[in-house]
C-alpha cells in the first residue's frame, strides 16, 4: 500500500511519521485491496487535524478529526477509518451472499 503523509503549516517529524505508520497494520488487516493512503496533518490555532482518504479497489474512504493533540487526532482518524472500511466490507460481503442465495432460489 502506497502511505503519503504530509504536513500543512507543521513540519512532519519522524515520531509523527512512525506514529502513522504503526497504525497502517489495522487497515491492512481488514482488507488487503487497499491501494493507497493520504494523510494530511494541520494546525489550525489550538487544533491539531488529520484528514485522511483511503483508496481500495471499489471506493475511496474519508475521515477527518481534530483534538488538541495530533497524535490523538492521528488515532481517532484511523479508528474512523477502520470503521468505515469494516462497513464497506460488510456491504460487499451481503451483496455477494445475496446473489448467491438468489441463484440458487432460482437456478
């Protein structure tokens, strides 16, 4: 998986990077179609943000979050994330037992 982080108004230090980097694991365990992932971290006064998009083979997936600490941001994007991909995958996974059961009705 392709990971891009980058920084708007903050310098992206190497324990933010590795901070990211250790939490790509959970993402790459749900689903490992994942094509890529684009973070961008931000300082907007007293907010720390993250945005993040991750793209897999059928759908590009978005969450953002700011906190008043970055890494804390970093952490609900990627829980949000997860989120959201364990919802798309469960999608998938009804649509294909659907077809399935409707094939067999009718076959």
């Amino acid at each position: 998986m392709q990971f891009q982080l980058t920084g708007q108004q903050i310098e992206v230090t190497p324990a933010l990077r590795a901070h990211a980097e250790s939490k790509l694991d959970r993402l790459t365990r749900l689903d490992e179609k994942c094509l890529g992932l684009t973070m961008v971290l931000s300082v907007d006064k007293l907010q720390h943000c993250a945005e993040a998009t991750l793209t897999t083979s059928g759908a590009a997936l978005h969450a953002a979050a700011c906190e008043a600490d970055m890494y804390a941001s970093i952490d609900v994007v990627f829980d949000k994330l997860v989120a959201q991909l364990r919802r798309y995958r469960d999608k998938l996974t009804d649509k294909h037992q659907q077809e399935a059961r409707e094939a067999r009705q009718f076959g």
